[in-house]
C-alpha cells in the first residue's frame, strides 16, 4: 500500500493478505474487534462542574450539525448513550498541547469528546471575546445502529452576527 503524505513523502506499507476462507477472516476481525473493546474500556474520565461556570445558551444561534470527535477517548460504547443528549457545553481548552483553538464537548458532566480542528479554528477566536466560561449547544445523542455523537455547532456566519449584535 502507498501513501502520500501532504507534505510530498510518499510511505511503503506491505498489505497482509488473509489466507483462508471468508468465515475465518471474519472470526479473525471479529476477535480484533473484542479486543477493541476491552481497551475502550481505559478511557480519559473528565468532568466538569456545571454549577460552577458562567454558561452563555447559545441554542437560538442558526447552526449545523456535526459529529463530535474523539469520543472513544473519553466514553465506553455504552457511556455514549448515558452521557449524550440534546444539550452540551463548549469549553474551550486553548492550552490544548494538540490544538490552541480546541474546544471540548461536555454532555451531561462529563467530556464526551470535541469540535474538529476545523470548526474550532473558525468559533474559539469569538467565543474567547465573549468571556463566558462555557457555552452550551443542542445535539442530538447515539441513534439507533450507530453509536456517534452530534452537536449542532452554530454557524460562523451566524457567530459573527451574534457577537456584533451584543
């Protein structure tokens, strides 16, 4: 297999071709898959005291859907449905050693993971200018046959109107 980084550097990786029938190569993904499973459970425990922080109701603001990202890091499979919902808190976190614009994701106390770079990058400069120290979205939690996270992320057209309008 080749891939080609952005950078230009091209990386050679030998392709391992399963020998057997189909049914023992599902048997074989099938116990990776387990053992998925017992490292997720030595997931990152953070919490947060929503008592205790100034929360800008950013909710009325036009947004779109996302998914929220790195979840895994932060909930179990099953943690996904107790800690998701239709409301979350943005915090920002801009000494993030992996981003200085990340913005985690909070559901019902606990971190269930964060915006991408992408989104982050285009909200955190805003939301630093409003001063408050979380902001809450709606969302949506696990649906039936999926086990993904989503938060409706307002729009930076509509930030930007926001912020100028206050």
């Amino acid at each position: 297999m080749t891939i080609r980084h952005r950078d230009g550097t091209v990386e050679r990786r030998p392709v391992q071709r399963h020998e057997g029938s189909f049914d023992d190569w599902v048997t074989s993904m099938e116990a990776k898959r387990s053992s998925r499973k017992d490292s997720a459970a030595k997931v990152t425990v953070a919490e947060i005291d929503e008592d205790s922080l100034r929360v800008l109701d950013l909710r009325e603001v036009a947004s779109g859907r996302h998914r929220i990202v790195g979840s895994a890091n932060y909930l179990t499979d099953d943690e996904r449905r107790a800690h998701g919902g239709t409301s979350y808190l943005l915090v920002r976190e801009p000494g993030n050693a992996h981003d200085g614009n990340a913005l985690a994701v909070y559901g019902r106390g606990r971190k269930v993971g964060y915006l991408s770079a992408a989104k982050a990058a285009g909200l955190a400069p805003m939301l630093d200018g409003l001063g408050f120290d979380a902001y809450r979205i709606g969302g949506t939690t696990v649906i039936e046959n999926s086990i993904r996270l989503w938060a409706d992320i307002p729009t930076v057209t509509a930030m930007r109107a926001y912020v100028k309008g206050r």
